[in-house]
C-alpha cells in the first residue's frame, strides 16, 4: 500500500511498531508490512523513530514539491549501491525468470489500459461508443 499524505499538519509517529498517522483528533494506524512507500505532498510532522521504522522495513519516505517532482527520498542503508543494482539488473536479463516477469508486467499493463477504457466508456457518455467499440478488439 502506498499512503499519500496531502494533507497539511499531519503527524507520523509510531506506537508499538505500528504506524500512527494523526490529523485533528483523528488516528489512524498501519502495520510497516502492508506499506511499500510514504509520499509526502504536503508539510507535515515525522518523529524520527517513525522514520526508523520506514527504514527497517524497507518503506521509501518520498517528500514532493509543489508540482509533484520528487524533491527527497528517504530509504533504508540496506539497498546496495547503484552499480550493484545495474549489475544484478544485468544478469537477470540472463536467467529463466525474465520471461515470466515481462509477461506479469504487460498482463498488469493490459489490466490497467481495460480498467482505465471502463472508466472512461461510465464517464462520458459521448465517446462511449468508441470505446466500446475499441474494447471489443481483443
């Protein structure tokens, strides 16, 4: 799960190994399993130990500027460096696994490119037929 925060004054803290997310009175609680990224849009209030957690856990905390362009990215100090990853990157073009991967990748892609023709054929009724039309092509 990635959690967005994009609203102003949030606080991040942690309680128990859990997450707090905190707003006007209002709390919210996650486990670090279930997250897999941290965006932050809008300025708001991390504790340390939270940032801590989100590290020991692998969760990147990604701070956004105005436009959305990533201006900070905090990750943990177990990722290896960048050349280590290109390497690795390197081989696995080498191994069995790779096709199974780039067929995972184009049938979430197609899922995706379907999902987002329903939406449009349900929102505008105008190009509906369109759609329809091009979703039948299979």
């Amino acid at each position: 799960m990635n959690i967005i925060i994009d609203t102003y004054g949030v606080l991040l803290n942690i309680e128990n190994e859990m997450f707090i997310f905190s707003n006007n009175g209002e709390e919210r609680k996650l486990s670090p399993l279930k997250l897999t990224s941290i965006n932050i849009m809008k300025p708001c209030t991390i504790t340390s130990p939270a940032l801590i957690l989100a590290a020991e856990y692998e969760i990147p905390v990604l701070f956004y500027n105005d436009v959305g362009k990533v201006e900070a990215w905090i990750w943990s100090h177990k990722y290896q460096n960048i050349a280590d990853i290109r390497i690795k990157q390197a081989l696995f073009t080498l191994s069995k696994d790779k096709l199974n991967w780039i067929q995972t990748l184009i049938k979430l892609k197609l899922q995706g490119l379907e999902s987002n023709l329903a939406w449009i054929e349900n929102r505008f009724t105008k190009a509906s037929d369109e759609v329809k039309k091009s979703r039948k092509i299979k």
